[in-house]
C-alpha cells in the first residue's frame, strides 16, 4: 500500500527543521545589509541536503523507473489531501518569516516564499512519480497549490493572515489494530494517524467587525474516523487477510472557537517567538462535532 503522504510531510518537517536550527545559530550575528545574500545562501543548501536525506530514507529502496501517475483523490477520506494544503500553508509561512528577516517587504515575500514552496514540492512530487514505491498526484498537486495560494494571496494584498489552516491531534484506539501503517509511537502517530487528526480553518473575527479581539477566531475544523485502510479495512498481513468491515468509516465536521496566536504581542521576545512557532496548533476549545453514525455531539473540551 502506497502512503506518498508520509513522504511530502516529512520533507517538509526536516527543509524546515533543519533552516530553522541554522537560522537561529547565526541570524543575530549578520549584519542586516547581508542578510538577502544569507538567505540566498542557507535556504539552497538546506533544500540540498533535505532532498539527498529524503532519497536515502524514502526511495532508494523502491529504485526509479518511468515516469507514472497515481490517483489516491479517494485514499482516507481525502484527510491526507487537507492535510497536503494545511501542512503547505503551515511551511510556507515559516519560509515567508526568512524572506522578512532577510529585510523583503512583505509583497516580494510572498512572491519568493510562494515560488519557493511550490519549486520545493514539485520536487517532492516529481521524485514520487520516478520512484517504484509511489507515483506523481495530481491532486495532491492541486492540494498544494490549494495552501500555497491562500497564504500567498493573503500576505500579497493584506499583510496578514485572517484566514489560517490549523492542526490538532488526539489519540484514537483504531492505530492499535494496524501500529505499523497508523503508528507505533506517539511521534509517527501524529503524521500518520488520520482517524486521530483533524485539520481546521480559523477565521479571524476581525473580518466582521474591527471591533472584536484580534486574536479571536471562529474555527471550521474537519476530520474522519474508522480508517485502518487507505480505500477500505481489509488488509493483509504476513499471509493473513483480516476483514474490519464492521469498522464505519465516517467523516466529522466541527465548529469551534480559537485563538491567533501571532496577533498576541508581549513584553518578552522570547514568548512572543514561542507563540508564534505553535501558532499553527489549534487551541482547545468547547466544540461542535457533526457525524453520520452520531448527528450532533457536543465536546465541552476536544483537541
């Protein structure tokens, strides 16, 4: 079973991990005036490096052939699509905060973090069609494209980011039946386990009336459950088909409130860097679950 998902957000977990780390060493000590010549300098290598990693821990093994198509539009309930635009959304606006540190005004960011972040994922996605193990989709090019426009548009005629793609985890029972597909830990599980994810879109308030906070935020949220398998729950497993049919694969919708994080200024530079980086987390709330299997459920705390 082919999982290309796992691939496209690890890749940009360790790209930007890894600019991150080398940011933070030696950001404070260039001089403004040098900054656009370090960036031009660090974000390449990084991509370099990031791609030589992701060769060796994902496609060596499978080998390259022809190039190919695969279409996983209907895998997981389409959870791993949103996750594709949520997680692209997430990395380009760190990129975006490079290109800003480097001295860009914020229209030349979102143009360079843009075509920055889409020659990075093409990438990831080309390399998938060559390799034996996945295959090039187009719609989780489309999914990209989906996060990379909405932050882009937004930076470009705003300067701010009334609407946000968020994340949020909790544990469910149904990555026991299959640890090695769902997760076998908590860390894999956190990208893995679709059943336990839900992916959101916080509105800021700000947009129906100046008036309100600007930190509050109405929050969309979607998620879906009873997954074991990508297309259905049968599977093999050392010669064994096991059959969870009786599992209901279902899709859940949520209504929440939350809050934006990057519109919260302290007096410590320190916390306002923290609340910045979790910004894409979204904070727990009481919560409106909608579902077949249940109809209306009311969570007095889910995250």
């Amino acid at each position: 079973m082919k999982n290309k998902v796992k691939s496209n957000i690890v890749f940009w977990f360790l790209f930007i991990v890894s600019t991150h780390i080398t940011f933070s060493q030696i950001k404070d000590s260039i001089p403004f005036q040098n900054r656009k010549k370090a960036i031009s300098i660090i974000v390449p290598s990084a991509f370099v490096a990031t791609s030589t990693a992701l060769y060796f821990a994902w496609y060596k093994d499978y080998g390259t052939g022809k190039f190919h198509f695969f279409n996983d539009s209907k895998e997981w309930l389409q959870m791993d699509k949103v996750g594709h635009t949520t997680s692209t959304y997430q990395g380009q606006r760190f990129i975006n905060s490079w290109y800003k540190w480097a001295g860009f005004r914020s229209k030349q960011s979102a143009i360079y973090s843009g075509i920055l972040s889409l020659g990075f994922l093409s990438t990831v996605e080309v390399m998938d069609g060559f390799s034996g193990g996945w295959g090039f989709s187009n719609t989780d090019m489309i999914a990209n494209v989906a996060g990379i426009s909405l932050f882009s548009l937004q930076e470009y005629f705003f300067e701010r980011q009334f609407l946000q793609l968020k994340y949020s985890y909790h544990t469910d029972n149904n990555y026991k039946i299959r640890p090695n597909l769902l997760g076998s830990n908590i860390a894999e599980r956190l990208i893995k386990d679709y059943n336990g994810q839900t992916y959101w879109l916080s509105v800021n308030t700000q947009i129906f009336s100046k008036k309100l906070p600007k930190w509050l935020c109405l929050s969309l949220g979607y998620g879906a459950n009873g997954m074991v398998g990508a297309d259905d729950n049968i599977f093999m497993r050392e010669g064994i088909e096991y059959n969870y049919s009786h599992l209901q694969r279902y899709r859940q919708y949520y209504f929440s409130f939350d809050l934006d994080l990057t519109q919260i200024n302290t007096k410590k530079k320190w916390l306002n860097t923290l609340l910045h980086s979790v910004s894409f987390i979204k904070i727990p709330f009481p919560t409106i679950e909608i579902n077949k299997p249940q109809g209306f459920v009311i969570k007095p705390f889910y995250f």
